[in-house]
C-alpha cells in the first residue's frame, strides 16, 4: 500500500475515529474502505457514456407536486 496525506476538518475525521472505536476497528481502516466505495460508485462505474442511459432511482413520495405555471416545469418540458 501506499502511504497519503489527505486534509479533512476535524469534526469529520473525528467522527471516523469515533466510529472506528465502537466497530473496534483502525480508522485508517475505514477511511480506506470509504476511499474503495467511492471509486468502486464513481470512478469505476464509468461506463454510462449519457444521462439517457442513467435509471431512474425512487426519491419517495412526493412532497409538492408542481403546477403548470411554474417556470421550472415549464423549461424542463420544453427542453
């Protein structure tokens, strides 16, 4: 492995050392583990070459649906 210097704010990687303590684990551990997830997600999952090609992922319900006269709605339908 390769050793990295890498700066993050305190209250972030104390909550690495805190999480890492009650899972009794290092935390460079899981700093790596985290480092893996995300290129495994992001760097890796390149292949979608459009977001046409992105599935549609579930957000939930609904909170507010949008009306007709909201300019927003209206530009996306007119793309």
């Amino acid at each position: 492995m390769r050793p990295i210097t890498v700066n993050v704010s305190e209250s972030t990687y104390q909550e690495f050392k805190d999480y890492a303590r009650r899972q009794d684990r290092k935390t460079a551990e899981l700093i790596r583990e985290a480092m893996e997830l995300y290129r495994e997600k992001k760097i890796q999952n390149t292949g979608v070459s459009s977001l046409r090609e992105l599935r549609p992922e579930s957000l939930g319900e609904v909170l507010q649906p949008m009306n007709s006269e909201d300019d927003l709605l209206d530009e996306m339908i007119h793309f």
